[in-house]
C-alpha cells in the first residue's frame, strides 16, 4: 500500500515522467541510430564533398586524387586568390572549396 501511494505522489512529479520515459525515448533514438547507420552505404563508390569529387580504392580507402564532380576528370592544383593551392577544373573551370593544404583533412573527414 505505502509503495502505491509513493507512485502515485510519483506520477504527478514532471521530471518523474520525463524519467520514467527515458528508456522508451533510447530504445528509439538507437533504433533510429541502427537505421541511419545501415542506409550509409559503405561500399559507395563515390562521394561530392565542398565542390569535388572523391572516389574510393578497391580496398575501401579514398583515393589522393580530386575529381570534379561536374566532368569526373582529375583536378589541377592552382594558386587561388588567397595564396593557397587549390583544385580547379581544366575542363568547366570548377574549383574546390578546400586548399591542397586540407586534402589530408578531406580525406580523414570521409573516412570517419
């Protein structure tokens, strides 16, 4: 009887509710986890990331080369009007978002 009454006081407390729901809320939030996990395609071959294109080795690694991703031909490393080497596109004149310098950070941002 005691343990029904301090329930009850219990029921009425905001925050116990929010308590009490917690795990119906984790069950869905990893389920929806597990979800967006799967529909990450590991085995994609290709990815377009800040105006280039990135494609993947046969062993699952990125490839070092940047490819536009209007002409999927290989990008040339140009001075940009910042000073930096960037990408640029021989071909439609496209060019990176990102430096020569923040390749490596590219590629280990796609790996993650």
């Amino acid at each position: 009887m005691v343990v029904d009454d301090i329930l009850k006081i219990l029921e009425r407390i905001p925050l116990w509710k929010k308590l009490t729901a917690l795990p119906t809320r984790v069950d869905a939030l990893e389920k929806r986890l597990a979800e967006l996990e799967a529909s990450k395609a590991p085995d994609q071959d290709s990815v377009v990331r800040d105006g280039a294109l990135f494609k993947r080795n046969s062993d699952g690694s990125w490839q070092n080369t940047v490819y536009c991703p209007n002409c999927k031909t290989g990008m040339s490393k140009f001075p940009a009007a910042t000073g930096e080497m960037t990408f640029i596109c021989s071909h439609c004149g496209g060019e990176s978002g990102f430096s020569v310098q923040e390749l490596p950070e590219m590629l280990k941002k796609l790996s993650d």
